[in-house]
C-alpha cells in the first residue's frame, strides 16, 4: 500500500508572499472603485444647475447629498429654468441606480427635458416626449420625476408627476399638506404613457417643497412617517427663506439612516389671491 505523504505547510515566507499579493489586488480594486466614485461625483457637480430661476416675491434654492455610505452617487438630481412663454420650470427626480452609469442617464432626462420644454410648456407632454425620448436610447435604468411650471403672474403651479415621491406644502398662516397628485409610470419604461398635470393656485404665501425619497425614507424609517416629519419641519418655517428652508428640510435626511443619496428643491413664494 502507497501512503500519502502529509501536505507540505507553507513556510512564513510564502504566506506573507500570498498575503503581499491578496492587499495588492485588494487595493487595486479598492482604488479603482473609488476612481468610479469620484468620476460620478465630478459628473454630477457639473451636471447640476449652478443656478436656479428666482424672481421678485420668488426665492428658490436646491440641495444634494450623497448615500450616507458615500458610495452611491449619482442617482438623484434637480433643476430649474425659465420657458419661453415667461413661466418657470422645475424638476427633481431620482435614477434606479448609481454610480458613473446613473449619473450619465440623469444628464440624459435633465437635458432632453430642456429640448423638450423648449417646445412646449406644458407639463404632461413634457414628460410625455422626456419618456419617449429615454426609451430611444435603449438604456436599461429608468427615472421617477416630477416637473413642476409656475406662472409668477397668476401664481399658478402646474405638476405632472412620474413615479416621485409627493411634494410637501405650507402657509404662513398654518395650513399645510402632502401632494397626492395623480401620476403615471417613472420615465424610461413604457412607451405611450400619458402624465396627468395637477393645477392648483397658489394664494398665501409660503413654502413648496420636492424632495427625493432619500430624504423621507430608510431602511427601517417608513416613507410615510418621514413625509410627515417633512410636512411638520416645513410647516413650522413657512416663513424662513428657501435657503434656510432647504438646509432644515435636507437634515430631515440624516434621521432616516439613508442608504439613498438625496436631494430638496424649495420655492418660497410670496402669493396673494389676486395673483399680484
């Protein structure tokens, strides 16, 4: 009978070759995803407006935070721009996943929306030829949104809504809400959808606030509770400025323990019932 001979142990000098090789790899990988991390966030710095529309008795003003992790960039976005009828358009949305991919099809929705708007006004189309035009360029990733375009003569605000998480409300005479828009499909899915547009007059002034579900939802925060912490917040600063609004209204995002990147557009508004 043939025995076996037991097998031979590493010597010292091997193991620490192997373990030399192992954290090279490791670091290579390491190092190569954080390039991938810091790409997406140059992305999306640049991506997003530098700017936003503001008008006399309308003060605007957006804010972005990454995953709580720091690793999940790129998915969530705002803007905001005058159209050629002399009304104003904002939109906020979030991508189905991240990193430089995500950021890439996030510049995609916020600049054919541009083109898109250029030709028309009106929400619901708008993001009927938006959602058109994602599924032409056969991306796997699809968008929730919502487009919002306010006429500060009238102080009329139309909404369409794709997927998003509801905008929140309030007045300086204590009245506040939650959004519960009609809506369709988020963007990039199907085909022939149609957006209905919610009208409403704004006539007190006060505060609308859209936000992404990074600010209202986590792993064990339900999106409900968080939006009614959020309509709570804003409603006790009604009458803050847009900018202290949006710092207050982001902060709401670390009480969650986010996973999720997240961002907040806020229109303080000065409306009066006769549109003046």
């Amino acid at each position: 009978m043939t025995r076996r001979r037991p097998p031979r142990s590493a010597s010292a000098e091997e193991l620490l070759t192997t373990l030399q090789r192992l954290t090279a790899r490791a670091r290579q990988e390491v190092q190569l995803h954080q390039a991938r991390v810091e790409l997406a966030e140059a992305l999306q710095r640049e991506m997003l407006p530098a700017t936003l529309p503001a008008l006399p008795g309308l003060q605007t003003a957006a804010r972005y935070l990454p995953a709580r992790s720091g690793l999940d960039i790129g998915g969530d976005w705002y803007d905001g721009f005058p159209l050629p009828d002399g009304t104003l358009a904002f939109a906020i949305g979030d991508v189905q996943g991240h990193d430089v991919e995500a950021t890439a099809f996030m510049g995609q929705i916020r600049f054919g929306m541009r083109a898109v708007a250029a030709t028309t006004a009106d929400p619901g189309e708008i993001m009927d030829r938006t959602n058109d035009l994602l599924l032409s360029v056969d991306s796997a990733l699809f968008a929730t949104c919502t487009f919002v375009r306010l006429d500060p003569r009238s102080w009329e605000l139309d909404t369409a809504r794709a997927g998003h998480v509801p905008a929140v409300w309030a007045t300086v005479d204590g009245q506040s809400g939650i959004t519960d828009d009609v809506g369709g499909l988020p963007l990039g899915i199907q085909g022939g959808r149609t957006y209905p547009v919610t009208r409403r007059r704004l006539t007190t002034p006060g505060a609308f606030v859209l936000l992404t579900d990074g600010v209202v939802e986590g792993p064990s925060f339900p999106i409900e509770e968080g939006l009614d912490a959020v309509e709570r917040l804003v409603a006790s600063r009604a009458s803050a400025g847009a900018e202290e609004l949006a710092d207050a209204v982001l902060q709401a995002a670390e009480r969650t323990g986010h996973e999720d990147d997240a961002a907040v557009l806020v229109l303080r508004h000065d409306a009066s019932p006769c549109g003046t």
